[in-house]
C-alpha cells in the first residue's frame, strides 16, 4: 500500500468516526478513536477543512463539512427512495396520525432520510440523518426481514442470543402478515414498519412509524402495519418492483 493510498484509508477513518455520540471530535479525540498518529490526524484534518469534508468547530475541535451532505444527497437521489415514498406515505398513512419515518438500507445498518410529522409528535430518539444497526428498530427490522440469510449474517455478529432470539421471531413473523412489530427502539413506544424493494427485488430500505404502547391496541396495530405495508408496497412498485418477476419469490416477494 503508498503512502497516499494509506493517507486515504485513515481520512476515511476519521470520517467514519463520526457519529451521533461523537459530532464533535478535537485531534486528540480523532486520534484515540482511529489510531492514527496525532500529527498525522492534525495534517489531514487541515486538509479535509480545505476541501469541505471537515469544517473547524471553534477552539473545539472539528464536525463533519457541508460537502458530505451534497455527496450524500447524491446517494439519496440515485436510489430514489425518498421520492417512491412520498406519494404512498402521504395517501395510505394520512389517518394514522403519527409520525412516519423513512430508511434507507447501508452495510452496516439504515440511516433515516426523512422524519414526515402526520399529527402529534412525540419525544422521538430518531433523527432525520442518524444511523441505526438493523436490529433497533422497526425500519431496521424490516430490513433484515427482507435480506436473503447471506446477507443477514453481518448484522448478526455480537449480537446476544435474547437479541438473535427477538429478530428471528421478528423476522418469522414479518412473513405472515408482511409487516414488522417491536417495542426495542424505545421505552414505552411501539413501532411497525415494512420493507421497501427496488425494481431487481433488493432492500432498498423501510417505512416505520409507532406511538405510545398504550395507545398501540392490537386492532390499532394492525391497522397502522396493513397500512405500512401497503404504503411499503406502492413505494416498490414505484421503483420497479414486479413479484412475479422477481428471480427468488421465496425470498423477495412483499407478503400479501
């Protein structure tokens, strides 16, 4: 490996150590969390200031730059997700009346594109742009529903077995009535969400919403998740996706 290709590899680094707990890091921070040289982690983060990628936080160090957001929004608008979404969501979700949250699928898990309000909004851990592992909620459950067990494997490594338990129930059920139920993003709260596919039959990402358990009955439930499904549903036609021309129906089809 050069040195500018190593250079690289610990620019991307230092980029991917940011996150929501970690928004804004100094040099010393940079350099605990990736191990690279401090003097090394100073130079590049000059040079990631100079192009956009890193932007000075005061004395306080650095936060990730504007031109992520052009790149990543690049990202957003090739797989369309947002904008198959918008249509179903509004017109199969309007009577719901509660907050509706669209993912998109990453390797290493979802990353929520949009937060619509569809009513009251309530004290929410979700934020539009935050990264979340796939077994931590509704959107990130669905996903892992819908990947073949090869691709699930990745998202299974770690974990304990009370959480390999609970998205293998998560996922057998998800079969039966084509949407997800669960109560582990957060306290008190219960979310359902559905899968959306692209036109070759791949995640491409999930639709999820949720209330108050206690306002969550088993009728209500099932009303939001047929309706989640369905929006899930239009949202992949929207992006080609034909069942019966998708190459694994076992595995790809959207249950009915």
């Amino acid at each position: 490996m050069t040195a500018t290709v190593r250079s690289v590899a610990k620019a991307v680094a230092m980029l991917q150590a940011f996150d929501s707990q970690h928004r804004l890091l100094t040099v010393r921070e940079l350099s605990a969390l990736t191990g690279v040289p401090r003097s090394t982690c100073h130079a590049l983060c000059q040079t990631l200031v100079e192009t956009g990628l890193l932007e000075m936080h005061g004395v306080e160090g650095y936060q990730l730059g504007q031109s992520l957001a052009t790149l990543g929004g690049q990202v957003i608008e090739r797989t369309g997700l947002v904008d198959a979404t918008l249509g179903p969501v509004s017109t199969q979700l309007a009577s719901t009346r509660t907050e509706i949250h669209v993912a998109q699928y990453v390797p290493t898990g979802i990353v929520y594109l949009l937060r619509l309000q569809n009513g009251r909004r309530l004290p929410n851990r979700n934020r539009t742009g935050r990264h979340w592992p796939l077994h931590g909620s509704a959107c990130g459950l669905a996903v892992y529903a819908a990947l073949p067990a090869a691709a699930r494997a990745p998202h299974r490594e770690g974990l304990p077995e009370e959480t390999l338990a609970l998205i293998d129930d998560a996922a057998t059920a998800f079969v039966k009535r084509g949407y997800i139920i669960t109560e582990v993003s957060q306290e008190g709260f219960r979310s359902v969400g559905a899968p959306v596919l692209d036109q070759h039959g791949d995640v491409v990402g999930a639709i999820g919403t949720g209330d108050a358990r206690n306002l969550m009955t088993s009728q209500r439930t099932h009303e939001i998740g047929v309706a989640i499904r369905r929006a899930a549903e239009a949202s992949s036609r929207a992006l080609g996706f034909l069942p019966s021309l998708a190459p694994d129906a076992g595995q790809k089809r959207l249950p009915a």
